[in-house]
C-alpha cells in the first residue's frame, strides 16, 4: 500500500510515493520560482505550476508501477494564503496568481482594519479582491477562487472537484470563526460570491478522482504544508509542537478540539488554526511565526559571501567554540511572534577587532535558534502547555551547530525530522488514515523515528545568553517607525 502525493510549494513542486515506513521514493521535482515584478510584490503563473506538478506526478505514477508499487490514492499538501482565480468555463486563470509573501494589500488591509475587518496581506482574502477588481468589476464572469490545493484538485479532477479544508480555509481571512464555513459579511464586502468559492470537505477524507494522470486514482488528503509537516512529524496529540526552518520559520503546536483564541491573534503573538479535520473532529492548534530564518544563511552566502554553500556555514561555525559576544537579530524582513514589529532591521552587535568570519556565522546560526525560543516561550504562553521535546525539519534542520544552539538555549531535547521536508510525509498520512494504509492516529505516532537526537549541552545555562539576545532585540525594533506602526 502506498499513497502518491503532490506537493506545492512556494519555489516548486514535488511528487513522491509514501508507504508505511513514512519514508518519500520515487521523487520528481520541478522548480518554479515566483515572479517579483516590482519590490513587494510576488506573482505566479498558475497553470504552469499545476502542469509541472501534474507532470512530476506522472513520472513518479510510472515509476512506481514499474517498481510494482500498488498506490491506493493521492494527498496534496500546498503552500498556504496565495490565490488563485479562474474562469470556470474556459478553466484558465484569469490573471497571475499572487502568491503568499505578495505585500501590495496592505493599503487594503489598513483600510479594513478601520472598519473593523482584520485581515493581513498574507492571507488570500484581500488577494482574491484584487483581482477579480482586476478583471471582473461588474461580477459578470463565472470566476472560481482558490487557494493553490482547490486549483490543483480542479485540474486533477477535470473540474469536477471544487474543494479546500479548514487546514487552508483557517488561514484565508474568509471564514466564520469555526473556519468550516464562508463568512458572508466578509465576502460580501470584498465582493466575493460564497458560491465561487469551494466546499469546505474534510482534509482526509475523499475529495474527488483524480482523471488527469492516466487512471482514475481517488484524492484522499490535503493539508496546507505547515499543517502537514505537523502530522508529518507525528504532532498528533495536544502540547505536541514542531518548527519548520525553511525561508522563514514556522512553530505549530496542536492544542485540542476547542479553538484557542478568539480573535486573530493571541497575547503573546501566536495565531489559531486548524491543524486537520477527519470526520467531525477538528483539532485546533496555533501557530508561531519567525518571518526570516534560512535567508540569513543565504545572506551569508549569497551577498556577504563569507561562505561558499549553505551547508558550508556548519563547518565555519565550528571553527570557534562560542560567537565572542556577537549577536545577530535575524530581521532582515521585520520581526514576527513575539515581537510583530515590522519595522525591525537586522541587527549585528557585539563585534571586536577579534570578531572573524566564525564568530559572526556562529552569531547568525544562533540568531535564528534564539528566534526559535521565541517562537516556542509564546506557543508555550499562549497555549498553557510545556513542550518538553521539540521536533524540527526543514533545510536547517540538518546544521548540527544550529541544532545544538537550539537545544542549548531552549533547554530541551532537539529531534530531527528523518526527512529535510516532512509536509509530503503528512500529507500521505491524512490520505493513509482514508484508505487503511493507517488505522488510526497511533499508529500514525508509531512511525515517528528522528535521525537524530541533540540533547542540551551539559552545564548549559542559557539564562545569560536569553538576556542578551532580549537586549539585541530591543536595539533591532522600530529602525523603521512608520512600518513599525503598521499592525494586522
């Protein structure tokens, strides 16, 4: 038994086969970076992306039937808040769609937040309303809105599926509190038809037939891909957490079936969602954002220039034991949770005539683990829970100095996912609970197995380190005021 999944993300698509053991084969990646016409704004081309991912699917389909591979159905995992319209007779989008980090809403959003509407520009609500003014002032065409998993589905399907899941309908800006259902005084003042956008379904349960790839194969899966990493990486009880550092950072910690907060966003700069439906039960959890994490180390590497590669920032980091009293503020783009002071400017501190190239990679690399505490003393915060062990994937992940700063300073065990991005891994799994690949939400728990374990270096105390870093902090904030006002 194994489950075929497409993955969208915001550089790329991939397609893989998952099995029992959790473990993706069979990969096909396609990249498809974004379009930045101007500073600000981020655009893709829709169909080129659904085409690449229905194209890697196929090679991985072929593949694994030749390995004789029996797949019982597909799961789709997506980047988050970009938005897609299209014309639902000719089925072609209707404009470039804009894709999550798009800022060119935030007048939008200022002016909604006067009326009492609170939306940010990196949800799809504001998105969806740009273009269809784009396109369709007087609501005449037969226009579909979708964020990127209820596009592919609609190609998959030939359009006959026109679904999304509370994973992704949580996070649009669209929904009723509950997010299982459209918010008719949202869309009605955004101009949005409840009926042009699509049925909120389960996110593992089925979802239509997929007819695109050469055979019939039932969707049976779909998650946003922080919601997957979560499931990917066996988060499937209360006070369980991991963090995603990719380009930017993402904490998600499952809470329980009750929604945690009752407005956007919490005291302490978390926000709720959805972390999956199956059946009637909805588990709740929130989330934790770091705006800025793998971008330093390609600051580093790509404008600096002190090191040669990525993974080249491990070995100069090593060369010194600890950073020399030098601090890095990773806020290239501003600061998140806690902080959300988008204002904020990176910020290096702490340099002597002794300070060299492996002190200030070392102070960049710990930058970004402090900023992971952060996000995990707010999670903490906000949601009463200790989270005793943190699970982490994504491209840093494999940095054993980092890992180790992370451990250091949180004070807590460290695992490391199996796999750099577990967002495909759960993805396979909602489809898995679906057709019998897994029984049940412990035997989902059972298969998480990290490369690695880092514990917290003994004698650590990271009580000086956090003061410090609190007082970096203090000196990053508000470089820019008037984007330092700036609040969704």
């Amino acid at each position: 038994m194994a489950i075929l999944v497409i993955d969208i993300g915001t550089s790329g698509v991939r397609a893989a086969v998952v099995g029992r053991d959790a473990r993706p084969t069979h990969e096909h990646y396609s990249e498809q970076l974004p379009n930045s016409p101007a500073d600000g704004l981020s655009e893709f081309d829709a169909m080129a992306y659904s085409e690449a991912a229905l194209d890697c699917a196929r090679l991985t389909l072929a593949e694994a039937d030749a390995a004789g591979v029996a797949i019982d159905g597909l799961g789709v995992t997506n980047q988050r808040g970009s938005a897609v319209v299209w014309d639902a007779d000719s089925g072609l989008p209707v404009a470039p769609a804009l894709g999550w980090q798009d800022l060119r809403t935030i007048g939008d959003c200022l002016v909604l937040a006067a009326e009492g509407i609170r939306l940010a520009p990196n949800q799809a609500a504001t998105k969806f309303a740009t273009i269809r003014n784009a396109v369709d002032p007087d609501g005449n065409r037969p226009l579909r809105y979708g964020t990127p998993e209820t596009w592919l589905i609609w190609r998959l399907t030939g359009g006959t599926a026109f679904v999304t899941d509370p994973t992704n309908s949580s996070l649009t800006g669209l929904t009723t509190p509950d997010a299982l259902s459209w918010d008719p005084v949202v869309c009605d003042r955004l101009g949005i038809p409840i009926d042009a956008l699509p049925q909120i379904r389960p996110s593992s349960g089925p979802l239509g037939i997929a007819t695109a790839l050469g055979r019939d194969i039932p969707i049976l899966g779909v998650a946003g891909d922080q919601q997957a990493s979560l499931i990917g990486q066996g988060c499937v009880r209360s006070g369980m957490a991991k963090i995603t550092f990719g380009t930017g950072g993402m904490l998600d910690l499952v809470v329980g079936p009750d929604r945690p907060v009752d407005g956007t966003r919490s005291d302490h700069g978390t926000f709720p969602l959805v972390c999956w439906q199956r059946g009637d039960e909805v588990m709740w959890g929130i989330e934790a954002i770091m705006l800025s994490a793998g971008t330093n180390v390609q600051w580093l590497r790509d404008d600096l220039e002190i090191i040669d590669s990525a993974a080249d920032s491990e070995r100069v980091a090593a060369a010194c034991t600890d950073a020399g009293g030098v601090y890095y503020v990773p806020a290239q783009m501003g600061l998140g949770t806690p902080y959300w002071d988008y204002g904020a400017r990176g910020t290096l501190l702490g340099l002597t005539r002794g300070s060299g190239r492996p002190e200030v990679v070392r102070a960049v690399l710990e930058g970004v683990a402090h900023l992971g505490v952060d996000l995990l003393e707010a999670a903490e915060a906000d949601s009463g829970f200790t989270i005793d062990r943190l699970r982490v994937d994504g491209g840093m992940s494999a940095n054993a100095v980092f890992a180790q700063a992370l451990a250091d300073l949180s004070g807590r065990p460290v695992e490391v996912a199996p796999v750099k991005d577990a967002t495909t891994v759960g993805a396979a799994m909602l489809a898995g609970l679906e057709s019998g690949m897994f029984a049940d939400w412990d035997d989902i728990d059972a298969t998480w197995s990290p490369s690695r374990v880092i514990d917290p270096a003994p004698g650590s105390d990271p009580t000086e380190a956090r003061a410090q870093w609190a007082r970096a902090v203090q000196r990053s904030q508000r470089w820019y005021s008037d984007l330092s006002s700036i609040d969704f």
